[in-house]
C-alpha cells in the first residue's frame, strides 16, 4: 500500500471528503500515475482517507491511500500530482505504508478562538479548569439510540491540552482520541461555549497538525 502525506489549506480546506477523493482520483489520471481500481461493472480508482477531515479544517499531517500499479518512482510522484491538484493541496512526499489504521490513536489540533475586541479577562483560567474536571458530559447525536441523542464524556477522550492566551484569541493546543471512538474538537468546543456564553469567541478555526500511535510517536 502506498501513501502519500498531504497538506490542506486556504480555500482548499472547503473540499468536502467525497470531492476530495474525486479530486485525487481525476489528478491521478491527470498526472499520468496508474493506480489500483475497484472490480465490477463499473471500476473506479481505488483512494482511501483513513480519518477523513472535517469540512472547513485545514491540515498540515493529511494521508491518503492508494496503491500505485505502473511502476512509478514514488520519489517523483509529489512534483507531478502538485502540478494538476487544485490550489491549497499540496503533496508533501509519497511512501510505502506498513503501520495499520488501527494504530493511528490521536490527532493533534490547533483550536484559535478568536475575539474582535480582545479576549474576555480570566476565559483562559475558566477554559483551562473546564478541561480539568474529572468529567464533561454532553449530548451529542447518535443513530443508534432511539432518542436520537447519547450522553458523552469528553474528559477520556482528550489526552492532553493546553490553553494560551495570544492578544485577541486563545490558542489551544488539544491531543483527542482519534477513533474508536473519536473526539471532534468543534464538539469540544459547543461544550466550551455553552459552559460560558458570555465568552463566546467571534470566530473559530480548526488546524490539524499530527497524528500519533498509542505511545504518541508520530503516526504515518
């Protein structure tokens, strides 16, 4: 199985999941690389995220699966996909994959809360205590329950977090639970502004920066 490492920004960062596999597949065909296609009636190239990214998240640490069949030098496989991908997705190398999906354990976010008029006096402080609870219970929804709606406690899903302050945003440096199950930080998030909505940020953006194993060694 190859992989390739890819980074997802600016505009970029508006491509849906299945749009972004879409746009994998034409830039292979584009870039003159054979890749490894489904079998049936109607076979398509075979490309697989294995933690899609949110719509609207930008991401420096994004992977992407396929197997590349025509003999191809990996090593010249990232100049010629950059040549045809849209701008904003940027190939960063391409190798051959041998760790499993299951071992990819947590993902690493920055989260900028950002504030027009500077940050609320004591947000960090209050922030910072909320993810120090020895529980966060909070609805979410959930297909499987008849109610539509399952209670999740957040506080074992976040390996590690870090509040700091910057002029008009506070920037926090979260490590969540990738899978099995996940934590999506804008879940996080709704929990945070709703335990001070008097500090709701103006703004808020999500970077993706790293995957990690269980031993939090970098995950590729």
């Amino acid at each position: 199985m190859n992989r390739l490492a890819f980074c997802k920004a600016d505009t970029a960062k508006y491509i849906s999941h299945l749009d972004l596999m879409r746009t994998f597949q034409r830039a292979f065909q584009r870039a003159g690389i054979a890749i490894k296609h489904t079998e049936g009636f109607n076979p398509h190239a075979f490309v697989s995220l294995p933690l899609p990214l949110p719509v609207g998240f930008s991401s420096g640490c994004e992977v992407l699966e396929c197997e590349i069949v025509d003999g191809t030098a990996l090593e010249t496989v990232p100049a010629r996909m950059n040549r045809v991908l849209p701008d904003g997705i940027v190939i960063q190398r391409c190798y051959e994959g041998d760790r499993p999906i299951k071992t990819l354990s947590y993902v690493n976010y920055i989260v900028m809360m950002d504030y027009e008029t500077g940050a609320p006096y004591g947000v960090e402080s209050k922030i910072q205590d909320l993810l120090s609870q020895k529980e966060l219970i909070v609805s979410k929804r959930s297909k499987k329950a008849k109610s539509g709606q399952v209670e999740v406690d957040l506080i074992p899903l976040i390996a590690k977090a870090a509040v700091e302050e910057r002029r008009d945003a506070i920037v926090l440096d979260l490590t969540l639970k990738a899978q099995n199950p996940g934590l999506n930080p804008t879940l996080l998030m709704s929990a945070i502004c709703q335990a001070y909505p008097e500090e709701q940020p103006d703004f808020i953006s999500y970077h993706r920066r790293s995957f990690f194993d269980t031993a939090f060694q970098r995950w590729e």
